[in-house]
C-alpha cells in the first residue's frame, strides 16, 4: 500500500468522521488508484477503508517504537527512476533499525559486495518499503513506508552523537540511510510461520556446496552451472 496522501495520525482517525460532514470536503481515500480499483471489484472497500483510519498512521507509535527496538533484520524494497524494482536484506542487533525520533528512522550501511543496487535506487528515487517480521515471537509484522536519504557517517554522528560505533572488520559504518516515515501499519501475522532459533555452537558455516555461509558462488554462476 502506498497513500496518495500522508497517512492519518492518531487524532486524526479519531475525529475524521466528525471532519467529513464539516464544510470542507473529506481527504482523499488512502491507498493507490489501482488498489481502489481492486477494493471495488472484488468488493473489499469497505473492509479497506476500515483498515486505512483504524491500522495506519504517518509515523511509528510507542508500540511499534518498541518493536522495532528489538528486531534484527528486515526486508528493504527500493526503485530506481524508471521504477525499475529491488528487494533486499539486511540485518543487525536488536534496535539496528534506530528510531531516532516517532518520524524519522535510520540504519547503518554495512559493507556488502560492492553493487550498491539499494544506495543507488535511493539516489535517484527516495521512497523505499520496509517489511520487518517477528518470527521467533508475536508473528507479526511492520510495514514502514517513507522517503530515504543516504547521509555519511560523519555528518550522522554530528547530529546524532549517541550512535553505536561499530568496531567488527566489516560492519564499520561508511553511510547511514536515514528514513522519513509516511506510513506505518500492521502485516497481519496470518500465515506468518514460527521460526526456533539455532544456538551459534549448531550453526553451519558450510553450505551443501562446500561455499562458506556468506554466500560465495552458492548458485553455480561463477562455475558456468547450467
């Protein structure tokens, strides 16, 4: 779901009803025009409309605040210019995903394999998804919607000075993506699957293959695998 307009605020969706019989005309649905095509074909709008002013906001709440505080990992799906898509992983300590205040959120870019498919779509396209999902405990997910921007660790630091410095060969900090949030929401946790934790001492650090479990030529591409 992307809004058309910010999501509703929490005073907002307790008072929009009272709002739409003023003088002025009601706000413009939420959601995209291709999503309220679909909402009145398949007849789903008024649940839809439900979820908009009930599951919604334009920024992260004290709750999701505490839930993004203890993740480590989500799912980060950027865009370049021509809408030409991208789905990535990334992953850290609890609370790596920092909420720096209820509208702003930021993660640090670790070094990865040199592409920077993700940092590049953000240059010339800000909006980015994220998806964060607790497996282990509540099966539940989150869904942060915003505006990115690649900040370097230097200027992040003179504005946030209380961040982390990491010092593991390669998770030292070269930038920081920093997120303005639009909209927040719930991923339903339906058909979310339990997942146990592996203790680290069962942990394999080979793969079928025989490649180390960063990843290597795990699908054959190097070798010319057919």
């Amino acid at each position: 779901m992307r809004t058309g307009r910010p999501a509703v605020t929490e005073e907002q969706a307790g008072t929009e009803e009272q709002a739409g019989r003023g003088s002025e005309p009601p706000a413009p649905r939420p959601g995209s025009a291709g999503e309220h095509a679909l909402q009145k074909r398949f007849g789903t709008g008024e649940r839809a409309d439900r979820f908009y002013a009930e599951q919604t906001l334009s920024h992260v709440n004290s709750a999701m605040r505490e839930f993004l505080a203890r993740q480590e990992m989500f799912f980060l799906a950027t865009a370049d210019a021509s809408g030409a898509c991208d789905n990535t992983f990334r992953a850290g300590p609890p609370g790596f995903l920092r909420v720096l205040d209820e509208r702003t959120l930021a993660y640090a870019e670790y070094r990865g394999n040199g592409v920077l498919a993700s940092l590049g779509n953000i240059e010339e396209n800000p909006r980015v998804g994220i998806l964060l999902v607790d497996f282990f405990r509540d099966r539940v997910g989150l869904h942060v919607n915003g505006r990115a921007r690649v900040v370097e660790d230097a200027a992040m630091r003179t504005a946030h000075p209380g961040l982390p410095v990491e010092e593991a060969p390669g998770r030292r900090t070269p930038v920081w993506v920093e997120i303005a949030v639009e909209e927040a929401y719930v991923h339903c946790g339906k058909y979310i699957p339990r997942l146990a934790r592996v203790r680290e001492d069962e942990r394999d650090e080979e793969t079928p293959g025989g490649t180390r479990r960063k990843g290597g030529d795990y699908f054959g591409v190097a070798a010319g695998r057919p």
